[in-house]
C-alpha cells in the first residue's frame, strides 16, 4: 500500500497491518492469544513466534479484507468479544494509516 503527495511516497507493509490488527486484537477483553492454527503451532515448537500469527491479510482496490483467529476465556460471550475485535480493528487501521477496512471475519478456534 503506498500513499502519494506532492513531495513523496509513502508505503506501509502489510506486516504493519497485521502487527495493528495483533496488537489491538489481542487488547480486547476475553481475548487469551491469537491462533496461528498448524503452522503456528509448528513455529512454536521450534522456538520461533510471531506476532502477526493468527491474522490473514489481503488488500484489493485500496481496501483491507482480513481474517482473524483468536483463543478466548472459556465463558466468554462470543459475539461480543467477535464484534469488539471487528469494531476495534477496523477503528486502529482507519486512524493509524487511513485505509478503509472492507471486510474483517473473525474465527474464535479455542476456549480455554
């Protein structure tokens, strides 16, 4: 994603987009850790993690389209947490670099 004005260019990798989406996922309350499913799983037990795992990302037309998996608290009310990790995803994305965020599911893999 890059951004034109007169005097320069600005591009933001989609590693920045889902470190926000991480970040601010992993803020909502009943939210234990992101998912990384398999792969994430392998990662780990090769001592390596990642920050992002968990977050699918993809732009078309200037638009952020994103799936987010997540643990949560066992008891948690689910579509709240999911409609939190929505609202407040795309409200980080808008404001930190401005792009519009078309669609973001969330896919709650665990209760622990």
């Amino acid at each position: 994603m890059s951004v034109d004005t007169d005097f320069c260019t600005v591009r933001i990798s989609p590693g920045v987009l889902a470190t926000i989406a991480a970040l601010t996922t992993t803020a909502v309350p009943g939210v234990l850790r992101m998912s990384g499913g398999f792969a994430g799983g392998m990662a780990k037990l090769v001592g390596r993690t990642d920050p992002t795992r968990g977050i699918k990302l993809r732009m078309k037309d200037d638009q952020v389209y994103m799936d987010i998996h997540v643990v949560v608290e066992r008891g948690a009310d689910l579509v709240r947490v999911g409609s939190e990790i929505q609202r407040d995803v795309a409200e980080a994305i808008d404001k930190m670099v401005g792009l519009p965020v078309a669609e973001i599911n969330v896919f709650v893999q665990d209760m622990e």
